[in-house]
C-alpha cells in the first residue's frame, strides 16, 4: 500500500498532512500532560475518571470535571501545555508517513493541515526535525472560527481539488473533506488504509 501511496502523489501537487495520530502518534504525551495539569489544579487523578481510548481534549474537561471554573480550565489548558513538552519522548513518529513527506517535500508542496495550537504543533515539529520540510504551516489558530480546516486551506492556497492529497486519521475532518468533493482516493487514513504496515 506503501507503494501504491507514493505512486499516487507523483501525479498531484499538494500534499496535506494532519500531525496529531497522522504524522505522530501524541495521545499518551498528550494524556499524561493533562492528567499532570489536573492534578496540579483540581488533585484529581484522570486515570480513574477516564479509561476510554478516545483522545483526550480540551472539551473532554468539562464532561469529566463538571464543577471546574474558567479559571481553573485556562489554569489547567496552560499547564498541559508547559507540561507536555517533558512529555515529547512518549510520542511516536510515524515512519511510513514521514518517508512519504520526506520524499516528496523536494518536489511537491507540502502543508501542515493541524489542529493543534501552534505552541504544541512546533514543538512536535522541532522534536522530529520536520519544521522545514513543509512549504506552509496551518495550526488551529489558522482556521478558529471555521468550521472545515480544508475548505480554508484549499481557499487560502487556491488549490484545485484534483491536486492535493489529504492524510488525515481523524474521522469527522474525513468527512469534511469528502464533503468538498475531494475523492476518497485522495484521502489516505493512515489506520485504515496503510493498516499492519504502520
């Protein structure tokens, strides 16, 4: 599949990359930071509030801690974020992916599609030696009040649909992309089409 990947995006001219669970695997960095954040605010242990294997965010604090104050989330948001930077050793790149920019970043133009915060995203950036291989870098504050990171990417670049591939392992973002008429041939999930390769 690997192959048949690299065959694929000869043809087109952009290539978009998600970061987070697409390019790097950070859901336990990321878990550990806000499990660290919560009990430093609240003295409560995440571990015993939340087992599931969805990843955890911003908007998961609120549900797991209904009585937390505005106060204590940004205190709790601005922590996470010093933390995780002690926590980049538990993130994993994903070496399939990577040979896939690495490759075409001396010949195709290559965009970071996240919705990390920019702080998080470049961290992970400079970590991996990856800041300089992509063209343009699109972060969460990019596209805040937008509803599709695509819609506003592809407007922004002024790219033709037909042109670009999309890596991108987060489902709702894949919809949104098929939504625009992207062709799912040009959507490469990382998970479910590259599969035991990873």
């Amino acid at each position: 599949m690997l192959n048949s990947i690299k065959k694929l995006a000869i043809d087109k001219t952009y290539l978009l990359f998600d970061l987070d669970g697409t390019l790097i695997d950070t859901d336990k960095a990321n878990f550990l930071s806000y499990q660290e954040a919560v009990k430093n605010v609240k003295n409560i242990d995440l571990k015993l509030i939340y087992n599931s294997y969805e990843r955890f965010t911003r908007e998961k604090l609120n549900l797991m801690i209904p009585n937390l104050t505005v106060q204590e989330y940004k205190k709790i948001v601005k922590l996470k974020t010093n933390i995780f930077q002690k926590n980049l050793k538990y993130t994993v790149l994903n070496t399939s992916i990577f040979q896939i920019l690495d490759k075409f970043s001396k010949t195709n133009k290559i965009i970071l599609a996240t919705n990390s915060h920019k702080i998080k995203a470049n961290l992970l950036l400079n970590y991996y030696n990856l800041f300089n291989l992509f063209d343009k870098k699109y972060y969460k504050e990019s596209y805040m009040n937008q509803d599709n990171k695509y819609q506003y990417i592809i407007n922004d670049l002024n790219i033709n649909l037909n042109d670009i591939i999309i890596f991108e392992d987060n489902y709702n973002e894949i919809c949104k992309a098929l939504d625009l008429g992207i062709s799912s041939e040009n959507i490469i999930d990382p998970i479910k089409k590259m599969g035991r390769e990873l």
